[in-house]
C-alpha cells in the first residue's frame, strides 16, 4: 500500500508512526489567507477532492465531538447528533476546538488530538481505498485507508455528509 513516514513530525503523525499503520504524508504550500483548507490540499496534491476529508468540531450535549466530512460538502448536525444517540449539535467555538484539539484551524486532525473525543466519519470514506486528512498543520495531509482511520479514533461510521460546501 503506502509508505510509512518514519520521521514523526505533528502529533497524527506521531500517532500513525506508533500505531504502525501504513500511510503517506502530503505536504504542500499553504497560502496565506486561503481558508478552504480541504480543497486547497486537493488542489495542490492533485487528487480528487472526494477523497479529502476534513475535519469538524462538534459540541453535541456540551461535550465535544468530531465529525470527519468530504471536503466538498457539509456536516449535517442532526444526522451527526442522531449518529451519536443525541438530539442536537452545534459547531464548537473555533477558540474551543483549537485548545482541546492542540491543533489550528484547517489543520485539526482526527489523529493526535490533545484530548480524544468520540468520532463520526462520513460513510463516504468508505467508498475509497484510501482518503486524505489533515496530517495536524496547515498544508499537511496524511493518506490512510478509512478502516485504519475508523479503527484508530474508534469512529462511527454514519451518514453525516450533505453534498454541496
């Protein structure tokens, strides 16, 4: 499949290092002042931007939560809570996302979180082989098969994507 990177650099990568799963590590050029993270990394990676995810933080019942999305669409909240066994979601203050997760905006990955919380991915992912997420910086994504990633954050598989972004 994949190279392992054997450099760790950002907490993912870290975490896939000791986890001992294959994957790739894609860094590219951020630009400054782009805030469509996802699909700038597509861009720039040349890959189909079906097969980027990104990933959003959730509070859902005043606890956080994280829902991994293609990045050409948009979280559905109340799939997302019902996904959970919850009523409600709501986005997380960006303040609040970035100091639990220890990572910036457009840079938040589902791997190496500061603090771990429970996980919704897409069903999406599971049409690919491998997807891409944000490797824990701006202009980094890792590649990985979506069942590592399940299995690594102990996500939930649900249909959490509308399309359109």
């Amino acid at each position: 499949m994949k190279h392992k990177v054997a450099a760790a650099g950002t907490p993912a990568l870290v975490a896939l290092t000791a986890a001992g799963v294959d994957f790739t590590a894609h860094p590219y050029t951020h630009e400054p002042g782009v805030t469509q993270y996802g699909l700038e990394a597509a861009a720039a990676l040349e890959v189909s931007p079906a097969k980027v995810f990104k990933t959003l933080m959730v509070e859902v019942d005043g606890s956080l939560s994280a829902a991994v999305v293609p990045v050409t669409g948009t979280l559905d909240l109340k799939a997302f809570a019902a996904s959970l066994g919850k009523k409600r979601a709501a986005m997380a203050a960006p303040a609040l996302a970035e100091k639990r997760t220890g990572y910036v905006l457009g840079g938040i990955s589902p791997l190496g979180q500061r603090h771990p919380v429970p996980t919704v991915i897409d069903d999406s992912a599971l049409t690919h082989s491998t997807i891409l997420v944000s490797g824990g910086k701006r202009g980094l994504d890792v590649e990985l098969s979506p069942t590592d990633l399940i299995r690594l954050t102990g996500a939930i598989i649900g249909p959490i994507g509308l399309p359109g972004g």
